[in-house]
C-alpha cells in the first residue's frame, strides 16, 4: 500500500534557499552596509533654492496661476514645521519620501524657506500690450 503524504506547507520567508537566509541574517545584523538616506536622496549637493524650484514651486509658487497651495517664501515659516510636513504630507501634499529628500535637504530647505523674502505679487491677467499701469 502507498502512503500519501500531505502537501508541502511554504516556509514563510521571502526569500528562498540557504543562501537568501543568511544575507538577510547579514542584513539585519547590520554586517552589509547600506548607503545613507543622505546618499540615496536625488537632491544632494543643490542649493536650496533648486530643491524649491524643483520639488516646491509647482505647487507653492505665485508665479503659475492658479497656484493650488499656499505660497511659502516670505511667511518666516518654522523650518521644523516644513521638515514635518515635507516628509509626512498634509492634506493634498503628499509625503516626499527619505530617497527624494534627505532629512539634510529638508533642513537646508527649511532654513532657507525660513529667511526667504516674499515674492513680488502678481497681477492676473496680465496687463495689456502697451497698456498703462
């Protein structure tokens, strides 16, 4: 007589074999190194003022009506209320995430946010070609 014997019940690790067992004992041992989130963020080495034109200004800016956000430059925003915002969201902000900012690029932005001057206000429409002001 066969015996049949029950089906293979999965492991439960995401990762198969011996060999994906022990990099991830290595890995969680803290034996491989990771590169920084400071590394991993796309924005390092640029100024402040790049990071805002690039990440901020589509949203927070003046110049591109209609602008759906608050303007932040010239309101002497606390940099730590930024760098919380910036990196969980608020409303419909969404979260920029370790690897598109660093927490270095959100405390230069911050500080610089900070001590920016406000933009000179825009008048829309625009006026007229050859229009007086």
């Amino acid at each position: 007589m066969k015996t049949i014997s029950p089906p293979r019940q999965p492991s439960g690790c995401w990762v198969k074999g011996r060999a994906g067992e022990v990099a991830v004992a290595l890995l969680l041992a803290g034996m491989v190194p990771l590169p920084s989130l400071a590394q991993q963020s796309a924005m390092v080495g640029q100024s402040p003022e790049a990071i805002y034109n690039s990440t901020c200004a589509y949203c927070h800016s003046r110049s591109l009506p209609p602008f759906p956000a608050v303007e932040l430059l010239g309101r002497q925003l606390d940099p730590q209320t930024i760098q919380y915002i910036a990196s969980h969201g608020q409303g419909a902000m969404p979260a920029f995430r370790f690897s598109e900012l660093s927490q270095a690029d959100l405390e230069r932005l911050g500080k610089w946010i900070e001590a920016s001057p406000a933009p000179p206000k825009p008048t829309f429409p625009p006026p007229a070609p050859g229009a007086k002001p």
